[in-house]
C-alpha cells in the first residue's frame, strides 16, 4: 500500500508571527562584536510557533560557557518585546556545536572592515567529531595564513593565542605594524 503524506495547511497567522519575529531580531547585535548581528554569525539558529502561537527561538552558543549567552538572551527578549511578540520562549542548543562556517559573508567582510581578521573556512559540517587541540593548519603540516585586516597582508605574526574574548587570538602585522584581532575558525 502506498501511503501519500499531503502537505500541512500553511498557518498563515503563525507563519506572520515567524517572520515579523525574524525580522525583529535581524539588527540584534552580538554584544562582543557589535558590528555583526547574532543571526549573520549564525547563533540565531532557527525560530517557530507553536499552535498556541507561542514563538520559540533557537540560539547555540558560540562555546560552551560562552558569557555573553545571558545578555544575548536579554536583547532577543526585548526585541520580541518591543515588535509586540510575546508570548515567546528561549531554547539553547549545544549540537551541533556552533562553527565558524556559519557566519555570512557579509558578516565576514563588516568583521574585516572592523579590524578583526575574519576565520577561514572549516570545511567540514558541524557534527560530531573528534575533538583536536591544535589549529587545522598545524595538523595539516601548514602554517596558518591569517590576512591582516588593514592592508591585507599575509605577513602576520600570532602573538597571543587569546585576545579581547577566548574566541579571538591576537595577531601583528608585520608590514604596517599594527595588532588585531583574529576571529579563530572552529
């Protein structure tokens, strides 16, 4: 016997409150790196309602332990808030982890233009996997070639391995001189 699944009947009301609620959190900004939006780094992960209407709102951390979790979690409320969207509910997942393969484009090029070199590309999906302790590059045999974000040089030099937050190393120019931040891919 062949079974068809018919498609669900749109809940247009519902499916209004998703949008107007992806809308009103699309300018909520990371509280770390204000230039880039929680959902242009990928933290935003996913939003719905229920058919009660209450909106749920999916968030993964950066990392474990991530401490601007708690004022990320303050900002959605008060932009749900503000759109006139409650009732509405929080919900945080750990996996898959948070990667830096989620971050726009365009999130990249206004963290560039900022000043923080942006991280290259994990090339592998966010699932579980072993965990390494080292850069990609150093596994692979090769050095880590980091853009200084000024003057787009490749002639940099790490200096710390933690900057102004643990998801950030702190890098050196070696032509312009100048020190930045480095957005470390994982």
């Amino acid at each position: 016997m062949n079974v068809t699944t018919l498609p669900r009947p749109a809940n247009t009301a519902a499916d209004a409150r998703v949008a107007q609620a992806w809308a009103a959190l699309e300018a909520v900004p990371d509280p770390e790196i204000p230039v880039v939006s929680i959902r242009d780094l990928g933290i935003l992960r996913g939003i719905s309602a229920d058919a009660d209407g209450t909106l749920e709102v999916t968030i993964t951390p950066t990392y474990s332990g991530c401490p601007a979790m708690s004022q990320i979690a303050e900002d959605i409320g008060h932009a749900l808030d503000a759109a006139g969207l409650a009732p509405w509910r929080l919900r945080t997942v750990l996996a898959p982890a948070w990667t830096t393969d989620w971050i726009t484009p365009a999130a990249r090029e206004r963290l560039r233009e900022f000043g923080i070199a942006p991280p290259g590309q994990c090339g592998a999906p966010a699932t579980a996997r072993p965990l390494h302790f080292v850069p990609r590059a150093a596994r692979a045999g090769a050095p880590d070639r980091v853009a200084c974000p000024r003057c787009g040089s490749v002639h940099t030099q790490e200096i710390s391995r933690f900057a102004s937050t643990a998801c950030k190393a702190l890098y050196r120019c070696l032509d312009c001189r100048e020190p930045f931040d480095y957005f470390k891919p994982y």
